[in-house]
C-alpha cells in the first residue's frame, strides 16, 4: 500500500515507518524539513517530502491529494479535517494521533475511550472536536478512520517526564545529584509513561487490520502506570541515588513551586488509559514497562550527551 505519514520524523514515526517498510509498503514520509531523515536500513527505502503543514493552507490541501495515498497516518493534527478533505479521494484509511488528554480529567481508571468531562487544553480540546468530527464524515464517506490516544510518551529520542511535570534536562541533572523532590499532600495519581516504540505498534496493528481499527478510538499505553511516588522511584534506581520526597500544602505546590496547568496536570490529574480495546480487537501487547521506558529514554540520553 502507499502509506503518508505525517510528522514522519518525528519520536513515534521513527519506530513506526521502519515497521510499515519492512512489510512491503511505499512509504512517503512528510515533514517540514527542520530534522533530517534517519539514515541507514528501512530508512534508504522512504520516500521523504517536505511541505509547511499549515492550517487552512492551500498549499498544504494540494500537496496532500497529488501524493494520493491509500492510507494517511497523521501524527500531528494541524489540521485534520483539512488533511482528510484533500486526501479523501484517494485515501481509504486515515488514521490520527490524539492523547489520553482530550477526554478530559478522568473519572475512571484504568480510563475507557470515553469522554470524561471538559478537556481544559485548548488545542487538545479543538484536536478532540475534529477527531470526532472526522470520524463522522469519513463514516459517511465509506472510509476507515482510527485514532489513537496515548497517554505520556516516553522512551528513546526524547527527553522524558521529569518530577516537575516537563522535560528539562536540568531537572533531570539535578536528580542524578539526589535533588529533592516536591509533591503535594494527598497526591495519589498514576502517571503512565508509554514507550513509542509500543506506540507506533498500535498505528502498525491499525494498517494490517483496517476493517476491524474502522471508526474506532483505541487508547494505547504500557501494561500498567506508576504512582508519582513510584514515578521518583524509578528515577532513584536508574540514577541509581537516594532522591528525597517532601509533600507540601496543595495551595503551595500548584500556585508556587508548579504553577504550570500543563505541568502540575501529571500531579492531579490520573494517567491510566485502558488498553483492553486494542488489545482485544488489534492484539495489542506493550513491550515495555513504564521503568523500562523510562530507563530507555534516560541511556538515550546519556548516549546524546545530555547527562
């Protein structure tokens, strides 16, 4: 099949273009030109586009429907509807990445494929709303539409989570010196980091098995998430120091020392998708544990010359 993948330099596409060349098909991956394209194996058989992907763009919409792919896999979201608009006429798959966020806090863990409540992200939010509005469309178009929502990225090519809620290689400097660790009274969330190579798995299961990932929305993540105790625990053994823990008043921690909703949202907010569905239905099954990634990602990083 003739596959687009968008973002397709990007942390999943790096794990997932290799698999979907190894399976015989014609590869074009798109990106705006910023990271140069993987070298070596897999990768000598892409075929690599550059184009802005822009919103309400019609450059962009041009581009997409003279590449003419069969299926269109695209990990960014700029502008979904547009993309499927252009590509509809050729595309018989499409298939978007989303994240455990846009269904909103949730109410339930391990957390189903289903609206929770109000997603407070703006761009998440709006993301959510096209998603779900594609689907319909591509539903009435007779044409296969899948998502797929994973919660923490993690593992080799990017820097991961750190205890403050971002991805700072200072923070991540200062645990390797046993710097302390702040965490709010009562906190007793789980935070899901998820490998991307077993992310791209769910994209790779959705291709083979277009007939059965149709109108779906599968979450996708490890076997199990980790407490945020446990989350600074895995630190402290791959750094292999004592890092201390001080709970503080909530008021104080997300006011003063995370005021970020985007950071101090690994800290209130529970990271556990259910990965019952595309186990059941795509045979999804994780590689990798949340310490096993994190671990991953800590060696790449150490091997990048970041710590």
């Amino acid at each position: 099949m003739k596959i687009c993948v968008i973002g397709g330099t990007g942390h999943i596409a790096k794990f997932l273009v290799p698999m979907l060349v190894e399976d015989g098909h014609s590869v074009t991956v798109v990106s705006s030109g910023r990271k140069p394209l993987p070298r070596g194996g897999a990768w000598e058989r892409v075929s690599h586009q550059t184009c802005p992907y822009l919103r309400d763009d019609d450059e962009w919409q041009r581009f997409i429907a003279e590449l003419g792919a069969e299926v269109i896999i695209d990990l960014l979201g700029v502008d979904l509807p547009a993309t499927y608009g252009a590509g509809k006429v050729s595309c018989k798959h499409i298939i978007a990445c989303g994240s455990l966020w846009m269904l909103g806090e949730p109410k339930i863990i391990p957390t189903p494929e289903v609206t929770q409540g109000p997603c407070e992200f703006d761009g998440y939010a709006k993301r959510y709303q096209e998603i779900q509005g594609v689907m319909e469309e591509a539903t009435r178009d007779g044409i296969a539409f899948t998502a797929i929502f994973p919660p923490n990225i993690c593992g080799p090519g990017k820097i991961p989570l750190e205890t403050q809620g971002g991805r700072n290689v200072e923070v991540h400097r200062e645990l390797i010196q046993g710097g302390k660790v702040y965490l709010p009274q009562g906190c007793n969330n789980t935070i899901g980091p998820c490998d991307a190579q077993d992310i791209a798995q769910a994209f790779w299961l959705a291709v083979g098995q277009r007939e059965k990932a149709a109108d779906q929305i599968f979450n996708v993540g490890a076997s199990y998430a980790l407490t945020v105790e446990g989350f600074v625990q895995a630190y402290s053994a791959i750094y292999q120091v004592e890092i201390p823990i001080e709970y503080v008043n909530s008021d104080v921690f997300y006011k003063k020392i995370i005021p970020n909703p985007g950071a101090n949202y690994h800290f209130r907010a529970q990271m556990l998708p259910d990965i019952t569905k595309i186990s059941e239905v795509l045979g999804y099954r994780p590689k990798y544990t949340p310490e096993e990634t994190i671990e991953r990602a800590a060696l790449w990083m150490e091997s990048q010359g970041l710590i």
